[in-house]
C-alpha cells in the first residue's frame, strides 16, 4: 500500500487501486430508535432555524419507515440502545466504520467525534458492534485530530480503497492512520460547501464502477478525480441534494437505493441506471442535517 494519498486525476491514473475481488456482504444495519433526537443546537447549516422544531412523534414514523425500508431489501436491524442527551445518536454513520479491509474481511474502526457532546457514542458503538461479532479498533493516541466514521469514510467496492472527505468534520491524519490500520488506499476529496459537511453528504459508491454525486460538493480538483475514478456518474439534482439530502443515498447490494423522499429527478436517473429506488420520509431529521445514510451504519459479516 502507498502511504501517499490519491489526490489528483493523475495520481489515479498512475496507481489505480488494486480490485479485491471477495468482499463481505452487508447483511444488516445499526439504528438508534430516536427517544431522545432533538435538535438544540446549531452544528451545521441545516440546523439553522431548526432549534426546538423536532416533532417528536412524527420523527418515531419515519424512522419506523427507516427500519421497514432496511428490512423490505432483506438486511436485518440491529439496535443500538438510546441515551438522554445524547441527541444525535440516531445518526449512527458517525462514531464507526464497518468495513472490509484489504483482504474483504469485516472489521470496525470507532470514530471521534468532533462535538464533545457527541462523543459518548463511540463507547456505545463498540459495545454494539463487538456484541454482533465485529472487532473494533481505535484510532491510535498520537494521531490527532477528529474522524467521524463513515460519514466521511466510504470504501470503494471491489477495490482497496477508502473515499475520505475532508473538512469540518474529519482530519487528514486520522483518514491516512485509518487507511494504513485497514490496507486500503486513501483517496481525499475536499469538502468547501458547508451544506455538504459530510462526505455522506454528497457521494454514494453504488458499485465498483458507478456511484452517484453532488458536483457543486466539490472542488475542480475532486470532480476530476471522480471523473477518472468511476466510469459512470450519476449526478444528484442541486436543489434535491440541498433540500432533502438527497445525496445521502444508501445502496448496501448493488441494486437497491435507499434515499430521502422528495427527490423525483435524482430518483428517476437513478430509475434509468437500472437501479431499484427505495423513498423513505426524513423530513425531521433533515432539520439536524442527515437522512437515510446518516442513520445507519452497516454491518457485514
Ligand atoms: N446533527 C448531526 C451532526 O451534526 C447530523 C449528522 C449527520 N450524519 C451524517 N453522516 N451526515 O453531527
């Protein structure tokens, strides 16, 4: 493995990342139910305005939908238990990682999260994911800096590589110690646009060939690199993706799509790609700033 990072279109040419060619399906998901979601403070620009707006009841529905949804593609739901104050831990992309590494075995690597109120997750993701089976590494005491899990970590299937978003959210040193921990590649794309704060935001890797993007997410250098990197992009509509995050697609087999609902133009291209959409409503959870692949963080065994 390079200890550089792929940066650029070119570098992508001179070293393409290896294929692996046998990867550990996604078998499940890890949701939090949202007894406590709430939004009371502003952490990024979707929560604006949002403070104190969280219709609780409505906010259970739809991730009911959520868990319904998950379960109609044959994944099974795992749960992950809900704390008082620990408003956010519904968006359980962030304090972990599971992943294939370099061989395609699954492991998990637990986040650090960049609000301090946020952080007792990470305890709590370990717990949940050791009980399923998964093993669970830190990131190591010297390295510095926050890295909050797959938000901004998304692993290129079929190839030993991970996608590692950039800005206010995760570190640089983190994602290279978390690509040297697994044997993966690490390609980084920078994140200006602070409505697409997380990579999760703006890029979904729907095979080893495809994926779909937000291209206003990124800088010229990133949109190059992607240009080179996939054979086929599908581009989420700019209203949508700043809307309803509509960007924020989960394709956990290759074939289905599940994403925010509101979204008809970037579900009608995907539609067109040949894949099956899954519309789920997130409306209250919008207010904080996530939707669908926000709220799961996968499992594979
Ligand atoms: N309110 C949460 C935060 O700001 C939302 C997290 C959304 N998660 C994601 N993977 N994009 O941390």
């Amino acid at each position: 493995m390079n200890a550089d990072p792929i940066t650029t279109a070119q570098q992508w040419n001179d070293r393409p990342p290896r294929p692996v060619p046998l990867e550990a399906p996604v078998t499940g998901a890890l949701l939090c139910p949202p007894d406590y979601f709430d939004v009371i403070d502003v952490r990024n620009a979707h929560m604006e305005g949002q403070i104190g707006t969280i219709d609780q009841e409505l906010a259970w529905n739809q991730w009911l939908g959520l868990a319904d949804a998950i379960e109609s593609v044959g994944l099974s739901v795992h749960l992950l238990e809900s704390h008082e104050q620990l408003v956010d831990a519904v968006f359980t992309a962030n304090p972990s990682l599971v992943i294939n590494d370099g061989e395609g075995i699954p492991r998990a690597i637990i986040g650090r999260m960049s609000h301090s109120n946020r952080r007792p997750e990470s305890s709590l993701h370990r717990q949940a994911l050791e009980k399923i089976g998964l093993p669970c590494q830190e990131i190591a005491d010297q390295v510095e800096g926050c890295w909050e899990g797959n938000g901004d970590t998304l692993r290129h299937p079929g190839r030993a590589l991970i996608w590692c978003g950039v800005g206010s959210r995760s570190d640089i040193d983190c994602h290279l110690e978390v690509g040297r921990m697994l044997d993966l590649e690490v390609a980084v794309l920078q994140l200006p646009d602070p409505d697409f704060y997380h990579l999760d935001t703006a890029l979904t890797l729907l095979d080893e060939k495809r994926a779909a993007y937000v291209p206003t997410a990124f800088d010229e250098t990133g949109r190059a690199l992607l240009e080179t990197a996939f054979d086929r992009l599908i581009e989420v509509d700019d209203q949508e993706a700043r809307d309803v995050l509509a960007g924020n697609l989960w394709c956990p087999d290759g074939k289905h799509v599940l994403m925010s609902a509101g979204a008809p133009v970037t579900q009608s291209r995907l539609n067109s790609e040949g894949f099956q959409v899954v519309e789920i409503e997130t409306g209250e959870f919008l207010k904080s700033g996530g939707s669908v692949f926000c709220m799961r963080q996968e499992i594979r065994a």
